[in-house]
C-alpha cells in the first residue's frame, strides 16, 4: 500500500450534525436492484422469459417503489439527518488512533489472516509518517418510519410491513452513499465520480467507508467510541447495551480517502 499518497484537506476539524436533508435527494442513490430482488423477493424464476421478468418490474415493482417514495415524502416518514466528522490520526499495528480535543480514540481493526494481509488500519499513515485525516459518519432516517413498520408489522400487514422495511433499509443505505459523495466532495477527492448506481456499488469513487459491524471491521464495540466522537444522540441515535443502534434505520462508517482502499473481508 502506497505510503505517498497526498492527504486532502479537511473543511473542518471536530463534528457536525445536519438534520435539514431532503429526502428527494437520496432517492437517487438507492440500489433498486439490491431492493427490488434482494429485499422484496422480485427475483426472475426459472420459469420466467425475460421479457415477462421486465413486465413485472415496470408493471409491479416500479409503480410500488414510486408509491412508497410518494407515501414517504407526504407523510413525513423519512427524517434524513447525520452526525460526521474530520478528524486528526495516525495507525499503530492494526489500531487507529484518533484525536480530538485533547484526547484520543482508540480503533483496534481486524487484519487477513491470508494474503494480502489487510487491515484497516493500513490505509492510514503512523505518527512516524506525519499522521493522517480520518473521516467518520452516523446516519438515519429517523424514528418515523420504524414506528409505522412496527405498526403494520403488530397489524398483521405483513406485506405491507415487508415491503416499507425493505425499503427503509434501502433508503438508509443510499443516504449513507449520498453523504459520504458529500464528504468526498468536501475533502476534493470527488474527481472520480460515477455515473450511476452500478458505480457506487462497485466503488467507482477514490477510496472506501467500512461500516461497523461489516466484515472489514465486525466489532461494534467500536460504536462506544465512535459515539464519543460524534455525538448521535444529538440526531436521535442511541446504543443499546450490545452495541446496535436506534432506530434500526441507522448506519455508521468510518471513511478512508486512500486511492487504493477498497471494500474487503477479513
């Protein structure tokens, strides 16, 4: 891994919290594909010509998804807000350390016990090297939304409950990759950018986020820090006491701006 890399320059140093996201624009990053076969079922059977597949997704799946979307925007159920930071680092091992108004944070990573021998930890420069800018991000679409999937779900309106989760999970998850296209856009590393979904999911965008609790980094233990840094609750984000977040519809990363970090698994 490249050790010369040039670091971008942060906006700001500390934590911010923006809470006055329209939702509209995070519709645009959602992976209909990853919604529409993975978390509602429309999978193409066996049976299935391709022709009868496509009809099904513009005659079905499509109307529905810009139902909900509508629903959504009308009924106030999605409440986009995030928690991010910029903030000074360097590794040690396969730890991070990070620093913050006079204290540091310790992040310990996983690294491959096969070739190459990942970590996280290695896309970031040692003290030696003259440290380094790590950025971290909480998002969520808010409490509304798991109250109303709960409510469908304790009616016994099980598609309808299937279907709003789905796409909630969904949503959160493109708000994730609306805001770091912003974070990049703030750090100038936003050059490369794609031109449609199939790019965000193949990360056709310098470098990578690793969220907790995924392969790269599987400790949600980290969150304990992690909180300490961004201060979710100031967005309506909690833990519980193993270390998952409320509402559900959240999600959490740490960002690496090095060109040659990509996803991986340990």
């Amino acid at each position: 891994i490249a050790r010369d890399n040039p670091i971008p320059e942060p906006p700001f140093l500390g934590v911010r919290h923006v809470v006055d996201i329209d939702p509209a624009k995070v519709f645009p990053y959602v992976n209909e594909q990853a919604l529409f076969r993975g978390r509602w079922g429309y999978r193409r059977s066996s049976g299935t010509t391709a022709e009868e597949y496509n009809s099904l997704i513009k005659g079905t799946v499509e109307p529905l998804y810009a139902d909900l979307k509508k629903r959504s925007l009308a009924e106030g159920l999605l409440q986009p807000k995030v928690a991010y930071g910029y903030f000074r680092c360097f590794s040690e091992g396969d730890a991070l350390i990070v620093e913050s108004d006079n204290q540091t944070y310790t992040f310990e990573f996983p690294r491959q016990a096969l070739p190459p021998h990942l970590c996280i930890a290695d896309y970031y420069r040692s003290k030696e090297e003259g440290g380094d800018i790590v950025p971290f991000f909480v998002v969520t679409i808010g409490e509304q939304i798991a109250e109303e999937t709960k409510r469908l779900f304790e009616a016994d309106s099980y598609h309808d409950y299937l279907m709003l989760h789905g796409f909630s999970v969904e949503v959160t998850d493109a708000l994730a990759e609306y805001w770091h296209e912003e974070m990049r856009r703030e750090l100038g590393i936003a050059a490369e950018q794609p031109d449609d979904i199939t790019g965000y999911v193949t990360q056709g965008y310098q470098g990578s986020r690793y969220g907790f609790g995924y392969p790269a980094c599987p400790d949600l233990d980290a969150h304990k820090e992690l909180f300490k840094l961004l201060e979710p609750e100031k967005i309506g984000v909690s833990l519980t006491e193993t270390m998952e977040m409320v509402p559900e519809q959240s999600t959490s990363a740490i960002i690496a701006h090095h060109p040659q970090a990509k996803y991986f698994a340990v």
